[in-house]
C-alpha cells in the first residue's frame, strides 16, 4: 500500500458518517479475527476470552433454565420453548470459533521449492 493510499484511508476511517463507517469496521473487526494473521496483544486476548466467557456463562445459565422445564411437573412441554437456547448455542459457538481461530492461529504452510536453485551466475 502506497503512502497516498493509507492517507486516504485514514482520512476515510475518521470521517464523521456512523453507519456505513461503522458496518465497514465491524466487518473489517470479524474478518481479521476469522482470518488468523491478525496479532493481538495480552489485553486484547484476555478481552476476547472475557466476550467467549460471557456466552458461555449466558448459554450455561439459558441451558439451565430449559432443562428446568423439562424437569417441572407440567403436563406438556411446547418445543417452541428450546428455539431460544438454539439461538443461544449458535452465538457461542460462533465466538468458540472466532476465538480459537484469533488466539491459536494455524502455522504458516512453507512453500516447497520445486527443481533444483539456480546460482546468479549465467
């Protein structure tokens, strides 16, 4: 990236238009997250497990309730009542995700050279 470039695009990122900068942020925010080769440091990834902590404590105290229903002297249980936790689920796992794929990224695959080197000399 040329340095024009990056002038221009912080000029863009500090402008004063709220939704369109800010969909561009949090979007920007999840790819370098789902994309492993960001670097973050110590705060940020106790910050990350903090966020990862929260869904699991909310999906363990949601998982609680529901099996609270099933478990109560009722005389039917409506299947509507688990969608809920579902949804619940499907947020933690999304940030299971994110998470392992920030904070454990995968080791860059080293090319193999094919044939054999050739000296600078001609």
């Amino acid at each position: 990236m040329s340095l024009k470039d990056w002038e221009r695009d912080v000029i863009n990122r500090q402008r004063n238009i709220v939704f369109p900068d800010t969909n561009l942020n949090e979007g920007r925010f999840y790819r370098n997250l789902a994309s492993g080769r960001a670097v973050f440091s110590v705060g940020q990834k106790v910050s990350l497990l903090l966020i990862v902590a929260f869904f699991l404590v909310v999906y363990t105290v949601d998982f609680a309730g529901r099996i609270s229903l099933l478990i109560a002297p009722r005389s039917h249980f409506p299947g509507w009542e688990v969608w809920p936790s579902l949804i619940s689920l499907v947020w933690l796992l999304f940030w299971i995700f994110l998470a392992a794929k920030a904070l454990l990224p995968q080791p860059e695959v080293r090319k193999r050279r094919r044939g054999y080197r050739q000296s600078g000399k001609s």
